[in-house]
C-alpha cells in the first residue's frame, strides 16, 4: 500500500514505540494475584496513559484528584477530574 500512497508509513516503528509501555506493564498485571487487582491496575495504566496522552504529569494529576476526593469533591461533580478536563487547582 506504502507505494501506491505516500501518506501511508513504511513501517509501524512509531507506534510499536508508543505502545511499548503499556504492553509492558500489561505482562506485569499477569502477576496481580487476583482478577480485582488486575483490573485495578488496568484502571490506574489507562488513567496513567490518559494523562500522557493529554500532556498531564501522572503524578501531580494523581495526587491532585486524590486531594481533591479527600478533601469532599462532589460526586456528581466526577467529570471534572478526568484527565481531559483537569487542571491544577482542583
């Protein structure tokens, strides 16, 4: 297809790069000790890889809506600490 279509890449090498990580952490989830755990993990990687994607420090996004439940966020009020919706002073 590459030739016909110069739009298309030659190879897939940047994206095998962007997913490594998860890839990575998903062999590791294997070792959770139980179903929760794992798909407790999951929840954190897709949150971490969210953060990422949306140009977020993980670690301050984190931090911050834990603070943020800790401190009586509304539930109802939940959309406001996605990761594509959060900013600093939450």
């Amino acid at each position: 297809l590459f030739l016909g279509d110069g739009r298309i890449e030659l190879d897939n090498n940047p994206v095998e790069r962007t997913i490594r990580p998860i890839a990575l952490s998903r062999k590791n989830a294997l070792f959770a000790g139980h179903d929760a755990g794992a798909q407790n993990w999951a929840v954190i990687a897709s949150l971490i890889e969210t953060c990422k994607l949306n140009g977020i420090a993980p670690h301050d996004y984190l931090s911050g809506v834990l603070t943020a439940i800790a401190a009586g966020h509304k539930q109802t009020d939940i959309n406001d600490l996605l990761p594509w919706n959060y900013a600093k002073p939450v």
